[in-house]
C-alpha cells in the first residue's frame, strides 16, 4: 500500500527524468515512474497522460506567458513585441536549469522526443504569430516575427543550459548576435507583377 505524501506531480516529472536519464527514456514505463515515485501507476495517469507529457508538461504554460506578453507588449514593431515576449519567458526559466539540462539531454538521445520538441516550438510561432495578427501585423510579417523570435528563444535556451548566464542575459546575447549577423542585409522586395 502506497503511503500518501505531498507533491505527487513533481515526485512523478522527478522520479521520471532519473529513470530516463539511468535506463533511457524507451526502457521505462509510466509503472516504473510511479513506482520510483511512490504512487500508483492510476496516480501517475491521472497527472500526465503519457510518460512523454512528464517532459512536455510546462510547454503550455510557456506558450501561454510569451501569448500574453505579446498581447501586453507596449512596442510597436513586430520584432519589439517578441523581445518582450522573451523577456518574459527569462522570468519562466527563473529556477529551472538543472531541470532543464537533464530534460534537453533525455530529448537528444530520443528522436520520437526531438520530434515532440519541434512540434511545441513549431506551435508555440503559430500561438505568437496569432497573437501579433491580433493586435494587427500582417499575417505573413507575423509568422516571420514568430519565427525569428522562436529561433531566437532556441538559440538562447541552449546557450542558457550549457552557460553560467541567466535566461535574460542569455536572450540578450542571442539578440545582440542576430542583430549583428543581419546588420549589413538591406533587401527591397521585387516590384508586384
């Protein structure tokens, strides 16, 4: 019989990025999580509804704190509302690293969990970019800013797990970096036809 203790949800994400981290994340089940967790294998189900949502479970909140900074940014352009929606996200990853590292690394030796990392970078630009359309970009100059922001978020993140900077200083660095890498580039769109 399984004793009751606090905080079964954060028992469960760390009794699963240990496993996944001693015998790979294919090699175990949601019932050796739970196990290791001290729960039932129907207490692990009723927090995560598969063992890859344990590594995925604040990819929604993410996605929901960078919508809204878009949503309350003051800037004007585009690009200036991303920044700000990064800025947010530092405040995510506040105490996050040594989560962060281990999770990146179980992601990496896994390609169905690669895949998933992708999905939720790819869905977190389309949520940007339906957020920048609200508040009245031109749809395709909205996706591109998604893009960029979201390459620039990636860029940051694995600067910020292999690094001794925070998530903002992180973000800043990236964003210097971009700046520099475009800062010659001047393209005049063809004429329309």
């Amino acid at each position: 019989m399984v004793r009751w203790e606090p905080d079964a949800r954060g028992r469960l994400q760390r009794a699963a990025l240990e496993l996944y981290a001693e015998r790979g994340f294919e090699a175990t089940t949601a019932h050796d999580i739970a196990e290791r967790a001290g729960v039932t294998e129907r207490t692990f189900f009723r927090h995560f509804a598969d063992k890859r949502e344990v590594l995925f479970d604040g990819s929604a909140r993410l996605q929901q704190a960078m919508v809204a900074a878009v949503t309350a940014s003051p800037a004007a352009s585009p690009f200036g509302v991303i920044v700000d929606a990064l800025t947010a996200a530092a405040e995510f990853f506040a105490d996050l690293r040594d989560w962060a590292t281990k999770r990146t690394a179980v992601i990496a030796a896994t390609p169905s969990l690669q895949e998933r990392e992708l999905l939720k970078l790819h869905r977190m630009s389309e949520a940007i970019a339906n957020a920048l359309v609200a508040r009245g970009t031109e749809p395709a100059q909205a996706a591109l800013a998604a893009d960029l922001g979201v390459a620039v978020f990636h860029r940051s993140f694995q600067s910020w797990i292999s690094g001794d900077h925070d998530f903002g200083s992180c973000v800043r660095t990236t964003l210097h970096d971009f700046a520099r890498v475009t800062a010659d580039v001047s393209v005049e769109p063809e004429p329309a036809r």
